[in-house]
C-alpha cells in the first residue's frame, strides 16, 4: 500500500487518546481532560480501561459553530 492511499483512509472508527489529540492537534492530556468533563465521550475498553473515542466525536470539536475550550 503506497503512502498516498494510506493517507486518504479516514481514521479507524475508535481512536486512541494519543490518535484524538493529533487530530484535533492537542496534548493528550487535554484530551483526557475533555473526556473527564464530559466535552468529548469517552468509552472504556480492557481490563486497563483505556479510553477510545469515537471518530464522529472527535470529529464534531471541529464542525463551524463549536469551538474548542478556551477558544472565543
């Protein structure tokens, strides 16, 4: 599979902390921090309960009309 077509794929359906905070371009921590208030649902997976994320969740942060935290 060629870089290109690699990059043209859209992210999997469940990201990762680390994968939702290089999307929205953001520390993981931040990312955590939206999950713990509630600014972006977070589901618990494993016996580690890791956090994912679903794809339109993150997504939606970016849509006109919904700023992040801290933006005006």
């Amino acid at each position: 599979m060629t870089r290109e077509l690699f990059d043209r794929q859209k992210p999997p359906a469940l990201l990762t902390t680390a994968q939702a905070a290089k999307f929205l371009n953001v520390h993981p921590n931040t990312v955590r921090n939206w999950a713990e208030t509630g600014l972006l649902p977070a589901y618990r997976i494993g016996p580690r309960r890791d956090r994912r994320f679903r794809r339109e969740d993150v997504e939606s942060l970016l849509t006109p009309g919904n700023p992040l935290p801290g933006e005006f």
